[in-house]
C-alpha cells in the first residue's frame, strides 16, 4: 500500500474511509475565536475524523519567556495521539478549512516524533464538500492504541540560535506571515510589530492555488528556488506569529523537493518577549 506523506486527495481519502489502519484529524481552528473549531466540527466532519484543538492538544502551556503555541510536552503529546488511535502502523491524514495552515502543525509534530506516514488532505474540508463527498455529525472516539516516541531535536531552533545567527549568520530565514506584518505596517494579533532583522518575506498563502490547494511540486520548487538563491534547503529556518503556520512553508519545500528545512517555533510572539532583542521594518 502507498504510504502518504505530504499531500493526499480527497477521492483517496475517500477510497480508504473504510481502512482500520489509518486515522484521519480535523485541525480547524480561529486564532480570534478559539472555540469555533471545534463547534464546526461537531457540526459537520469527514465521517470517522477525531479532533486537534491548536491550543489544547498541539501546543504545550504559555509561560513569560515562550510564544503564543510552544510545543507540547513530549509525555503529554504522545498520549493524546495514543487517545486518537495513531501509532506507528497508522497512516495519518490531517485537515482544516485554511489550505493546511493549522493541519500543517500536526503534521510537522508527528514527522518530528518519526511519524513518516502523515499528509495533509489538498484543499481541506471545503474541497471535500465541494466534492459531495459524505460528512457526519457530532464527535467521534477512535479506539486507543499506543504511540511512543522521542522528538527530533534536529528539527527546530531555539530563540538563542537566532540570536546567535544574527551575530554571525548561517541560515536563511523565512518569514510566513502576511506582507503588511512582516515590514510592521500592522500587527493584529502579537503586541509589538516588525520583524527579525535579515529575514525574507513569503506568505504562506503564497503556496496554495486560488482554490485553496497547494500549487504544483514545479511550481513550487521554481518560486522557492528564487527565493533560497544558494541557500541549501537545510540552511532555511522558517517563522511566523507563533511557530504554526511556518509549517506550512516546510511542507511545500517537502513537495517541492526541497528537504531539510527547520522551524523557529518560539518564532515572532517569543522574539519580542524580550524588548532589547532588535526588531527590523519595511523590506529591511
């Protein structure tokens, strides 16, 4: 059987509804209105899909010095997904209403636990209504199974690395937040405005066609390329508001062909948690 580790389509979701072996999460969710994911959830779901809250369930609790979404406790987090029914036999498909933005953060949780067998459904949910295809109500339980693993630290970089890296610069970073944020013209979640002096700028957004699916492996490929110039993908770390929707950026290098690519998680909320960190605007 075909392991699934980027994209999946909704007609192979589909035709697989009935497997016992694969686990399907929806992951919608508003920033402004926590509660409405899983509302609309029970409301309406691909039939057998279990729910990720953002917060609660992949993100780990707030302190002074972290981000808005730092990253759960490895002990915690592996027992939620043990709650979900995944294990290391399970294909895993994840979804949301925004062309990945939050899925991508289950899915680049699960691969930094070592759970290859992960993609996100292309469009979300909206294509898969779109489709006709079925959808059922309330909550669903998968049964337990038990998932056990210990994360990749390789996989991300902490606030200090950064600040190390504008010392003496050995990565290319990305910033996945929406233009106007990015040179600080507005901010309208995150206290202070800017951004990490040496980044470059690429919307998430950016990755998905005007339908909400992801645009072509070429495509992509070609649109980063211009951006990396010579930068190997594995001198890329990439950051947003808080560490979610950068994700996002590391799946679409991963379809394009682009491997390696590493994840600020504190990202901008935990950067400006101290005020002497230096903070950059406009295209600078």
């Amino acid at each position: 059987m075909a392991i699934y580790t980027a994209l999946i389509s909704p007609q192979d979701v589909l035709s697989n509804l009935h497997r016992q072996d694969w686990v399907i999460v929806d992951c919608r969710f508003d920033l402004m209105q926590p509660d409405w994911g899983f509302l609309s959830y029970q409301e309406g779901h691909i039939p057998g899909a279990v729910y990720a809250d953002l917060d609660r369930d992949l993100s780990g609790p707030r302190t002074p010095l972290t981000g808005r979404h730092p990253l759960p406790d490895p002990d915690v987090f592996c027992r939620r997904l043990s709650q979900w029914g995944i294990d290391p036999t399970k294909q895993v498909v994840v979804y949301d209403t925004v062309g990945g933005a939050f899925a991508a953060r289950l899915w680049w949780l699960l691969r930094f636990f070592y759970h290859e067998a992960v993609a996100i459904l292309d469009g979300g949910f909206d294509h898969w209504v779109r489709q006709g295809f079925p959808v059922e109500k309330g909550v669903h339980t998968n049964s337990p199974s038990i998932f056990r693993a210990q994360p990749k630290p390789s996989f991300f970089v902490t606030t200090a690395e950064i600040e190390q890296h504008l010392q003496q610069p050995r990565f290319l970073l990305i910033d996945a937040r929406a233009p106007e944020r990015y040179r600080g013209e507005t901010e309208p979640i995150d206290p202070v405005a800017g951004h990490i002096p040496g980044a470059v700028n690429r919307f998430h957004q950016n990755n998905l066609n005007p339908d909400g699916t992801f645009k072509s492996p070429v495509t992509l490929r070609e649109e980063f390329t211009a951006l990396l110039g010579s930068t190997p993908p594995e001198q890329v770390v990439v950051y947003c508001g808080s560490g979610v929707t950068s994700c996002h950026h590391i799946l679409a290098m991963e379809i394009a062909g682009l491997h390696g690519a590493r994840l600020y998680v504190g990202s901008w909320s935990e950067w400006i948690r101290d005020p002497n960190r230096p903070i950059a605007f406009g295209t600078e």
